[in-house]
C-alpha cells in the first residue's frame, strides 16, 4: 500500500471512531461527569501505551516544553473548552464551531508553514462542508441560540485542536509515534489534573465492573485515545495537519448515523442533505472536480 493512500485510510479509521465517541460518552454522561470520562480516559490510555512501550528516556527541558504544549492543546484545552461549552450554549452550536477546527488548521497554517497554504479549491470545499456540519448539527431544527461565552469556548476547542495539529507536524520522525502519543497523553493528564481537582473529580473503580460503563470506558481509552491517537499522528507526518484536519468534517456525520443506529434518533432530509454536502466539500477540497478513474 502506497504511504499517502495508507495515511488517508489512517485518519479516516480516526474520525469513524471519534464519531462514535459522541454516542459513547452521552451513555457514560449519566454516571460521569465529562472530566471524569476525560481523565479516566487518558489515564487509561497512556498506562497502555507504557505497558507496550516501557521505554524512558533522559528528559531535555525543550523536548519535554515540546511534549507538554501537545498535552496541553491537544488534550486539555481541547477537551475543557469543548466540555464546558456545552454548559452554556447548545450541544448543536457546540459541534458546529467546534467543527471549524479544520478550516482554522488551513489559516494557521499558511502564516506558519511554508508546504501547505490556503488555496480557493480548499476553502470552498471547507465552506461547503462546514455547511455540512450546520445542517447535521440542527438536523432540521432552525432554532439558533447564541451565546458569547459558549460560543467562544466551542470555537476556541477547535483552535485548540488546530494548534495541536500543528504541532504535532513539526514533531515530524524524530520520535516513535507510540513515545510521541505517550508524552502527549502524559502531560495531557498533568495538565488535566488541577481542573479536574477544581471540578471533583472522584475515582469510581465500580463502573469496571458494570459491562456496559466499562465496555465504553475501555473503547474511549483503548480504541479512541491509544489507538486512534498513534494512528492519526502518524498519519498526520504523512499527508501533512490541513489535509488531515480537512476528514473531521465528517465526524457529525458518523454521530448523525452511530446515534441513528444505536441511540434510535431520526435523520430528517436537512439532516440527509447536510451529510451529501459534507462527503462534497470534503471530496472537493481534496480533489477539486476530478473525477474519479478506474484503471
């Protein structure tokens, strides 16, 4: 398999699984707290991560400044920010600026990278499928509620992730991407611990031992974090952090259709059409009006 092709199909296992991650959360929702999901999570994932990397290297304070400021924006802020948000605004506003995340990936990067700029065929494309996310986020509702504070917490979740993004290229081969992953989620947790203080957190070992919150506690850990972390950073060394931010459009699309089959929610037609206007936009920033050829 061709490295680019592999690095494609890598970021889209990533999104399939983040989109379920939604579903996965609102049933754990009623026995945890968000912080508490996210903490368990990532403490989960990174214990794994050591078991099948034990490895530990001298710290050099730059490296280690490196790895913080991944754990920082890729995990802390992002997570907070998204989490918090939803306390104050709608979940459906929520998703829709969180949902920008790609499109600010595209502007940071061409201030700050010299490989990937903005170009006309990717902002259309990221406009179209942003209007995508809009329509599968209300899913036929037009109700539209702003909320300052809400609002900038959710948009700033995706800035948040577009940072990280951007980080994390810069990281390029110099590290294994199991170390990588690790140090992120290391610091991530480091970082995540005084809002957890803040917020209460408690340790609850008894969901473990229920198969229904400790299946979805191993699947956020295991599957979402550990694995899908390593897989979309080393994805994210092949295509480059635009390209690969461009596949999170199609994350509420994977809600939409995981929430449809296990939760029993209904698409409406503004719901299916935002779902055709997501696989365009995201088809065409990447390809333009090329059409596929079979060979």
């Amino acid at each position: 398999m061709k490295p680019v092709l592999k690095g494609h199909l890598m970021v889209l296992f990533c999104v399939v699984v983040w989109g379920v991650t939604f579903v996965s959360t609102k049933i754990l929702l009623e026995w945890r707290s968000p912080v508490e999901i996210a903490l368990d999570r990532f403490v989960l994932a990174y214990g794994l991560l050591f078991l099948l990397h034990p490895v530990i290297k001298k710290p050099q304070w730059r490296e280690e400044l490196f790895f913080c400021g991944l754990g920082l924006f890729g995990v802390t802020l992002y997570f907070l920010t998204e989490n918090i948000a939803l306390q104050y605004t709608q979940a459906s506003s929520v998703g829709l600026l969180v949902s920008s995340a790609p499109l600010l990936t595209a502007f940071f990067a061409h201030f700050t990278t010299h490989d990937e700029k903005l170009s006309p065929r990717l902002i259309v494309g990221s406009l179209v499928a942003l209007l995508g996310v809009a329509l599968v986020m209300f899913n036929g509702s037009v109700i539209l509620k702003l909320n300052p504070l809400g609002d900038i917490l959710a948009l700033s979740a995706g800035a948040a992730w577009a940072v990280y993004c951007l980080l994390l290229k810069r990281a390029g081969q110099r590290y294994g991407y199991l170390f990588l992953t690790r140090q992120v989620f290391f610091y991530g947790i480091v970082t995540l611990l005084p809002a957890a203080g803040w917020m209460g957190y408690r340790v609850d070992f008894a969901l473990w031992l229920d198969p229904l919150q400790g299946g979805n506690m191993l699947f956020l850990g295991v599957i979402a974090s550990a694995l899908c972390f390593v897989a979309w950073n080393k994805a994210l060394g092949i295509i480059g952090a635009v390209k690969a931010s461009n596949y999170i459009y199609l994350i509420p699309l994977i809600t939409m259709l995981t929430a449809v089959l296990i939760l029993g929610e209904r698409i409406t037609a503004i719901g299916g059409a935002g779902a055709l206007l997501i696989l365009m936009g995201v088809y065409y920033a990447e390809h333009g009006m090329k059409m596929p050829t079979i060979k």
